[in-house]
C-alpha cells in the first residue's frame, strides 16, 4: 500500500473541506471576475516552477486567484446561455468518479460502471419513444454527440449506395456544431431558411425536391440554443422516412424536457429518430460535462465507430459486450454517466420532473410579466425555459450596459443576444432555485 505523507494528508484536508463547503452553499454566489487579464495571468505566472510547492500553497492560489475569476453557471441567478443545476448527488458522486479512476472505454475495464451507465440510457430512450433496443454512450458534450451520430449517418448512406458529396438538410436555427461538424466530415449543410425559425416538413419540402440527390440526413432541433423552438419532429421524422434520410434529433439543451409530462406533447415524433442527444449537464441536473448519445440501431454506430488495433482486440472477445469506445468518435472516456444514475436513483425520476416543470412555469410566468410591462415587449411565446424580450427605446449599448450593471451588482448574468439582426434581452431559465422574485428584479432595471 502507498503510503500517504504529511503533504498530502493536508492537501487532502484542504481540498475535501473545500469541496464539502461548496457542496453545502445553498444557494450559491454568482460571483463574478474580479481581476484584470493582465493581473490574473501576473498572478499565475511562475506558480509552475521546476521545484515543487506545498499543496496548500498551490491550493491558495485556486481559492484566491482562480475560484473568484470564474462565474458559477450553477446560481440561481445565473441566467444566460444555458445554465447549469447539479444536484448535490451528482456532484458527490462526480468526485467519486474521479477518484475512483475510472476507464470507462470497454467493457472488460468497467463492465459495472458501463452497465449503470447503460441503464440510464434506457430510460432516457423510453422517455423518448425510442425501441428498447436503443442504445449509445455518454460522450463529453453536444458537440461531441452531434459528430459522432453525423458520422455515424454519413456512413449508413454511403452502405446504402450514396455517391458523391453528400449533404445534410438542416434549419436555419440548427446548432453552430451541425455546421461545423458537417464541415469536418466533409458534408455540406444544404440550410432551409425557416420563417418562424422552425423547421418543418412543409419547409423542408419547399426546398428539397423529392428527387434531390446525396442527402444523407436531416437534422431537427428539440430546443434551439436561442429561443428554446422545437421542430416539427412529428413532420419532418415522416418525411425523413419516406426519403430515405437519417434522422437525426439535436436536443442537446431541450431534450431533456421529455421527463416534463406537461412539455412531453411538444416532442411527439422524436420517437422516429435514428439518433438522438441530450445534454444531462443541462436540464438533467449533472456535472459538466455530460452527454447522452442514443442509436436507433446500435450496430450502425459500431460499424462506423469500432477502433481496430492489435492492443483493443481483448476488449472485443466477450458475448454481449458494450464498449462505449464503439459508438462515438472517442476512446479514452471517464464514466460521465455515473454521476447521473446516482442522482436519478437518490431522488427519483419524479422529482426531475417537477424541477423541469419549475423552469418551464417560470418561462411562462416570465412572459406574463413582461407583457405587462409598458417599456417590455414579448418577442415569441415560450416553448421551453427561454424567454426573449425586447425593450422598446433600446440599441446594442443600452443591453450591453444593463446586464454589465446586473452582473457587477449580481443581482443576475443575463447577457443580451441576438433575434433577427436585432439586440434584445434573453433569459434562459434551468435552476429549479431561481424565482419569479429574481426576474422581478432583473426586470425592474429596465424601467
């Protein structure tokens, strides 16, 4: 046994005592970055030397330089992008994770991780509609999921006898990540221009001729980053069948609101996906960074994924193996999922659902408010947990000004964005602990 020494017995302490003090903060701080760019690269400069330093010194710098420069995106108050909620099972259990080290490729390493891994896949595959006999793996993010499922249907079209470039159809509202991803994978998005930003099967048809030639997709969104829109799933999955066409379900952020019995109408049709992501780091209450990949059918994905190498033929002997290095670009992967299924099993499905339902009321609340308000104006009904709204009178600078002062009082992050060319405000709504009296506040800075 390796013997622990008096440096690391007191790093051990600190570091421990510090998790649990931040485990406990409820709620917790925004905070905010305090120091300049120069000052904070002078204060780090030189913390790496040659020689070693003792752990609590090191561990000084984190708490007083590091920690106090970064925004907590698990605040209640924090209310851009898309935020964060962990629950306090799942970042525990993170820690576990970690510590426990975990190789979570194949499943003569981790064969009981995987399998509790796996078991959370098939309840997000029965929320969803999907076949049990679904399956994936947890990969690092949206970005991640998006690739290695495009990847996946570049492949199936060209078994299929696809020729050429192929094309991918996509609305004008998909993720920056499609774009992306079909640039690496040497694909064009062929982009359908959506006049309510949400792409239907009437659309996609206005601008793809049935006799199109080299589609190998088509790409719905459940939940835009944006405006939180979700497509015509039903529509657009028929139609992707009729074609011939993968089809492929971005919910990176939205996806999750399928545990919500009150959104779950909105996503009829995800049922007909060939693949399909969600970020648990999102709206599933789980440490960054966390993404669930699922296949209609499997073996597509192993057939595009499997690495072959002399050194990973072991992995690939044992009847009714699943290694997750078979279903996504990746190899080397932590258990990301791990801490998912220990918070799902702690607090029940059932209380995810009531805290999804808590963002999706506030979105609707929210709207309520802002409809109410002389100087505000509602830009679109809520679909999900975002909120747009536009206050009359304002340019780019006064958006700007105003979530700079929210932010320096923190009282709330909520930077503008972007609708149609125009700077308006944004909430986007995630934290079951954020209330209708925190929008009031933010809110009431508009006047």
């Amino acid at each position: 046994m390796h013997e622990v020494d008096q440096n690391t017995e007191n790093m051990l302490r600190s570091v421990l005592a510090y998790a649990e003090n931040r485990l406990r903060m409820s709620p917790v701080p925004l905070d905010k970055g305090t120091l300049a760019i120069d000052e904070l690269y002078e204060r780090l400069d030189g913390v790496i030397r040659e020689t070693p330093r003792p752990p609590d010194e090191v561990f000084g710098v984190y708490t007083s330089v590091i920690a106090p420069s970064v925004i907590s995106a698990d605040s209640p108050r924090f209310l851009g992008f898309i935020p964060a909620a962990p629950t306090k099972a799942s970042l525990a259990f993170d820690m576990l994770v970690s510590c426990a080290s975990i190789q979570g490729i194949s499943w003569l390493e981790a064969s009981g991780a995987i399998a509790a891994e796996n078991s959370v896949l098939r309840v997000i595959a029965h929320e969803a509609g999907m076949p049990t006999t679904s399956g994936g793996c947890f990969v690092s993010g949206g970005s991640a999921g998006n690739l290695s499922a495009l990847a996946v249907a570049r492949e199936t079209a060209k078994k299929r006898g696809a020729t050429g470039r192929l094309r991918v159809v996509v609305g004008s509202d998909a993720h920056s990540s499609i774009v992306n991803t079909l640039r690496l994978l040497e694909m064009d998005a062929l982009v359908v221009e959506t006049p309510d930003h949400r792409l239907t099967a009437d659309t996609v048809r206005a601008a793809v001729p049935a006799d199109a030639q080299n589609i190998a997709a088509v790409v719905c969104t459940s939940g835009t980053t944006n405006a939180g829109i979700i497509d015509d799933l039903a529509g657009v999955g028929a139609l992707a069948r009729e074609r011939g066409w993968w089809f492929h379900v971005d919910g990176a952020y939205g996806g999750s609101g399928i545990f919500a019995r009150s959104l779950r109408p909105k996503y009829i049709g995800l049922e007909q996906a060939d693949s399909f992501i969600l970020d648990p780091h999102k709206w599933l209450f789980t440490p960054f960074d966390c993404c669930a990949l699922l296949y209609r059918d499997p073996e597509l994905a192993r057939a595009t994924h499997t690495q072959d190498a002399s050194y990973l033929d072991v992995i690939h002997t044992s009847t009714g193996e699943w290694n997750p290095s078979d279903y996504a670009y990746h190899l080397t992967r932590r258990a990301r999922g791990l801490p998912l299924w220990f918070s799902l099993a702690v607090y029940g499905l059932e209380a995810y659902r009531q805290a999804i339902e808590v963002a999706a009321a506030l979105a609707r609340q929210t709207a309520e408010l802002i409809r109410a308000a002389p100087q505000l104006e509602l830009i679109r009904e809520p679909d999900l947990g975002v909120v747009l709204f536009r206050r009359l009178g304002w340019s780019a600078v006064d958006y700007d000004a105003w979530a700079q002062r929210l932010h320096e009082d923190e009282v709330a992050f909520i930077p503008p964005t972007k609708w149609e060319g125009e700077t308006v405000g944004r909430f986007a709504f995630l934290h079951p602990a954020t209330t209708l009296d925190i929008v009031r506040e933010v809110l009431a800075r508009t006047e």
